[in-house]
C-alpha cells in the first residue's frame, strides 16, 4: 500500500507504456507488472490519444489530450484514473520532441525523464504522466488529460506515440482487483520523407550493467545493460554473503541494449526483506561478473 501511494503522488514509473520493439530498442515493460490481476485491453474500456496531426511541422506546438474510458471501475466510490504517455522516432526508437504542461493546475501533470548520468535503455524518451491531483478520485468515466506536445526541432521521419492508461478501484493497493490497464498507439508522419535527418543511434556498444532504477527500490525496480557482442548471459541478484537470491535472466541475447525487471522478490516468490543486494551480470567476453549495488527501503 505505501509503495503504491508513493506512485500515486509522483507518478507512475517510467517506461511502463507497454511500447513494443521499435528501432532497436527493447519492448517496455506495462503498468500490469503491478496491477497484475487483469489482463490488459480487456473490452470494458480503452485509452485513446486525441488530437494528434497526421503530419507535423518541425518545432511546432500540437495541443493534444489523452482519455481512459471504462465501466471496470464503476461500483467503487473511490475510483481514481491514470495514464502514461511517449513519443519516439520509429527509425531508431529514441524520444521525439517534449511536453508542455498546462500553466492551470501545473502540479497535476509530470513531465519525466532519466537522470542525465543514467545509461538507461530509454534515457532519451521523455514520458507525461498523471500525479495525484490528476487521478481525480471518484469520477466518473471518462477522463481526459490536456497539455501539448512540441515536435523535434528538424524533420526528422516519423514519430509513434505509445500510452497506457488505468482505471483503477482507487484502493490505492497496486494488486487491486479491479486495476484495469488499457494501451493505445498512433502515428504522425514528418512532412517529408526525403533526404530525412534520423537523430544517430549509439554505438558502438559497450559492455556494461547500470544501477537498478530506481535506487532505493520501493517494490521493484529497472535493470538496463549493453552487450559489445552476443552470446549467453547471467543476470541474478545476490545478498551480502554472495547467495544468490532470484535469478533474473540467463541465456542467449543479442549484442546491444538489453532489460530486465526485478520485482523485489526472492526465487520462491516472497518479497526480499529491506537491506542491500547486488546486481550481477556475467557477460560473454567479460572476464568478471559487473555488479551494481541496490537497495531494498520499503
């Protein structure tokens, strides 16, 4: 309960958009990592992205709403909304463009990134999110958020947008049981598609393993690493006396960025005390395992 106040006064974590593969980079994961008694798009409702132009100009301002509609919810007084939002160049999968916020009521909306000294996976995307104001309890479906987006500065091909949103029971408990996530994606074209300028892709890669994301954890946390070539790895969290205590990912990936999630529990499915872990990762060509420290403060 308290881990999901938390993300209910600050916002939900980020990449949780649902956003499949696009250019290279991994799928995100989906708010029903922890809302997970339901399975999403279930068809009491949806989430939709309103507004949005078939094609955009280079530095312009598209004011643009997102909506959740749903009777998943309905018998619970205390209903809340929520939602997710990120643009991306469908070339190379890297954050297309920001957000503006709306000067009325500002606190009610977040505009989120990685910290600049992270190497995570999608440290380039910028995502806009509810915050508690903006969960407005009690209402009634449907709900609709406003702000704007500001297309990149150069034509620079075309931009997918992916959200998520939930229609939740308002229990403020993130395995409520009527939690409902809906995803919803769409597209806006550059206005030419000649001679278009792609913002460069990273590489060559690197071995490396980042901390958790983020760091405490409350309940779970992101692991991003990069491969400098393929082969079978070992991603496992360890406690102080070298134990290993969940193994995370092992077997074959390819070389380039990778993720994993970790839950915050044990192999048998019990949640892991408060302390400090390590994070492991033996990596192929790599003489030593890289470990990162992460702590557990619920």
């Amino acid at each position: 309960g308290a881990t999901a106040a938390f993300a209910l006064v600050t916002g939900p974590p980020l990449s949780r958009t649902g956003m499949p593969a696009v250019g290279g980079k991994p799928a995100e994961p989906l708010c029903t990592i922890c809302h997970n008694l339901n399975a999403p798009n279930l068809p009491d409702g949806q989430v939709e992205i309103l507004d949005l132009p078939d094609s955009y100009s280079p530095g312009k301002v598209y004011p643009m709403r997102v909506r959740v509609t749903s009777t998943a919810n309905e018998s619970y007084p205390e209903r809340r909304w929520g939602f997710e939002l990120t643009a991306v160049y469908q070339a190379n999968g890297l954050g297309a463009g920001t957000w503006i916020i709306p000067e009325i009521r500002p606190d009610s909306l977040r505009r989120a990134t990685y910290p600049s000294a992270s190497a995570s996976t999608w440290k380039t995307r910028v995502y806009i999110t509810h915050t508690e104001p903006s969960t407005y309890p009690g209402a009634t479906s449907p709900q609709e958020w406003s702000f704007a987006w500001v297309a990149p500065p150069v034509d620079s091909g075309t931009v997918l947008f992916f959200v998520a949103g939930n229609a939740a029971n308002g229990d403020l408990g993130s395995l409520g049981t009527d939690d409902h996530i809906y995803t919803a994606r769409d597209t806006v074209l550059a206005p030419v598609q000649v001679g278009v300028h792609f913002p460069p892709s990273r590489g060559p890669y690197h071995t490396s393993l980042e901390p958790p994301f983020p760091n405490p954890m409350r309940l779970c946390g992101d692991i991003s690493f990069e491969l400098a070539r393929a082969g079978n790895i070992d991603l496992a969290v360890f406690d102080v006396q070298g134990r290993r205590l969940r193994t995370i990912m092992r077997g074959w990936h390819d070389a380039g960025p990778g993720f994993a999630f970790w839950d915050g529990k044990r192999e048998n499915g019990e949640y892991m005390e408060n302390g400090v872990y390590f994070v492991r990762l033996r990596a192929p060509g790599e003489p030593r395992r890289l470990t990162r420290r992460v702590a557990i403060a619920r």
